[in-house]
C-alpha cells in the first residue's frame, strides 16, 4: 500500500514511488523479522532459500521497470491489487 | 523437486519485488506454504525474513537508477511499524472476515484510482 500511497496522495512518479518503498519496506522486514524470530516462527534456511534467488529477480525487475513507462507501472500496480483483492474476497 | 519449484517462486517474488517496489510476499507466502510445508502463520514470518535481502538489493539498485528518496522511505517504514502496531490491537477487535472485505474493497477502490489517473492524459 506504500506505492499508491506515495502517487496518489504525495504526487510521486510510479518509479520514484517504487524505488521509495522499497527502501520504506527494508526497514519494516528488518525490524519485523527479528521480531517474528523471537517468537520463533522464523525457519532461517526456508526464508533464505527462497530469499537469496529472489534478490536475482529483484535486479531484473527493477531493470525491466527501467523499460516500462510509468503508465505501464501504475498499470501493473492496479492489476496486482485486483488479484489480492479477489483472493482476499474468495 | 519442490525445492526447485520454491527457488522459482522466489526468483518470480524478486522480479514483481522490483519491477513494483514491493516485497514480493506475495509469491514468498505460496511458496513457503504449498513447496516447503510451512504454516500460514509461519510463512508470513519467514517471508519477511526473504524480503530484507530483496528490499536491500531493490533498494540500492533503484537509488542507482535516481529512484529513491531514503529519507522519506526510512521515515515511512518506521511509521508503518507504529501504524501495524495499532492496528493488531484493532484487528483483534474486528472479525477477520470483515477485516478481508473491507480491505479488499480498498485495494479496489485504490487500483480503480490508479487505471483512472494513468488513463489521464500526462507529459512523460
């Protein structure tokens, strides 16, 4: 929800608003995981086997993003709610 | 096989991580439930574990690219931490059921702004 807040209501640009959160996220899981660890429901080498390769998908996606127009983005963005939306109503 | 498949998830999680700057719990949580036997609960704890390295990377890769405002991201992901503090203490005052609606009607409403104002003419 950081993405359209930051259009929507702070006038940012889809790539500004994405790198933005990103950086407002790190903080979040890096205060959250330890937190969820204490209570012990953190499984470290799951977390990481899924994690790890996903940090070659994050330079692909946010080079990829580099070739969008912005429109393409908020786009994309729309579609991704929708789908959680729905999800969340079945 | 399963752990193949959950690597995939991952490298998928990364990519829509990056390309709409979010975490990519949203791939991360199947994963960990349906490839590597996790519980609900215990794979949205792991996930955040998945997304520190994927939000750091995400965010020195879009602070390359001219992206990020680190103040205002730091200032927001301390501000989100107080603001999901207050809401467990809502959410536990609401029906879980209701609670999926009401922000599912949310999301939409929100997406249905987004398609409106990227539809809007703009100089780019």
């Amino acid at each position: 929800m950081i993405v359209p807040l930051l259009i929507l209501w702070f006038g940012y640009g889809e790539r500004l608003a994405t790198g933005t959160s990103l950086a407002a996220i790190l903080v979040i899981a890096a205060l959250a995981a330890p937190a969820q660890g204490l209570y012990g429901n953190v499984d470290v080498v799951k977390g990481l086997l899924v994690g790890i390769p996903a940090v070659g998908g994050v330079v692909v996606g946010t080079a990829l993003q580099q070739r969008l127009s912005e429109r393409a983005v908020s786009l994309l963005f729309a579609l991704l709610l929708i789908v959680i939306a729905v999800e969340l109503i079945l | 096989m399963s752990e193949l498949l959950a690597v995939l998830f991952g490298v998928a999680g990364g990519v829509v991580g990056g390309l709409l700057g979010v975490g990519g719990g949203i791939l991360f949580v199947p994963a960990l439930v349906i490839f590597l036997d996790e519980s609900q609960l215990g794979a949205e704890a792991t996930s955040l574990l998945a997304i520190i390295p994927v939000a750091a990377v995400g965010t020195w890769r879009q602070h390359r690219y001219g992206n990020v405002r680190l103040d205002e991201g730091l200032a927001i992901g301390v501000l989100s931490v107080v603001g999901v503090a207050a809401g467990v203490v809502v959410a536990n005052t609401v029906s879980e059921r209701l609670l999926e609606l009401l922000f599912a009607a949310l999301l939409i409403v929100v997406a249905a702004r987004l398609v409106h104002r990227a539809l809007q003419p703009r100089e780019q």
